[in-house]
C-alpha cells in the first residue's frame, strides 16, 4: 500500500476509525495509519502525523462515527476539524500505557515517601539506643 496511495472504494463507507502513528523506518519517518476497526482493515497510510492530513482526511471520506486515537493533541485536532460529528476516544492501548505510567509514578512517590520514613525511624531508634539527643526528622518535606 502506497503512501496517500488513496482510499479503496470497497472500504466505502468508514463508521469506526482507527488513527494511529506508523513508522516507515523507526526513527527517521513517521506517518498516520488508517484502520476500519470495524473490518480489521488497514485502509489507508497518511504520509505525516499532521492535523492537517488527518483532517483532509475526514473531510474527503464522510461518515465516520467513531475515531479511536492516542491521546495526543494533533489527531484530536485532526479529528474535531475534520469529522466534528465524529465521537472521540482513547484506544485501549493508550490508556492502559497512561495508566501504567500514572501508576509508577505513584509508586516512586510512595516508594520515596516510604524509605523516607525508614530512614528516620531507623535514625530515632538509633539515637535512642545510644542515649544520644534526638535527630530531627522531617518526614515529609
């Protein structure tokens, strides 16, 4: 399939639509692929990842209902310029890779906050065995 090779007329219409980002070589050149969700169909290649193209897009092959999409803001973009009727979600692979990365961050936080708190406990029962004055100890600060 040729890049902006065009839409293939037995794919007509498109109701539910996947956009997502396709590298033609990893690295060096990205572009937005194109998806009949709904026949589990590659349907077209974007040659960018443009709000632009993905809007042109839309506007040239009316009918789209749905577009599934990661949450970044260009497609989005692409998609409210484009189909405006179109209902907008994030596709499941992006929202459990936001959610995964939400929930790390949450853990380092916690994992800090936690050896944090050994640390000083660990300081008060030392300065306690040995008599000595207390350490202050600002848990979290």
């Amino acid at each position: 399939m040729a890049v902006s090779g065009g839409f293939h007329p037995d794919y007509l219409p498109v109701r539910v639509l996947g956009v997502d980002d396709w590298a033609l070589r990893r690295g060096q050149r990205y572009g937005t692929i194109l998806c009949d969700l709904e026949k589990r169909q590659v349907i077209d290649l974007l040659p960018d990842r443009t709000s632009g193209s993905l809007a042109d897009w839309l506007v040239s092959h009316p009918g789209v209902e749905i577009i599934s999409r990661d949450r970044g803001g260009e497609y989005a973009k692409g998609a409210a310029q484009g189909a405006p009727q179109a209902i907008q979600f994030a596709d499941r692979w992006h929202l459990l890779k936001n959610a995964r990365e939400t929930l790390q961050k949450s853990f380092i936080g916690i994992s800090n906050k936690f050896v944090k708190v050994s640390s000083c406990l660990l300081s008060e029962l030392l300065s306690y065995l040995l008599k000595a004055p207390s350490v202050n100890c600002y848990l979290f600060s």
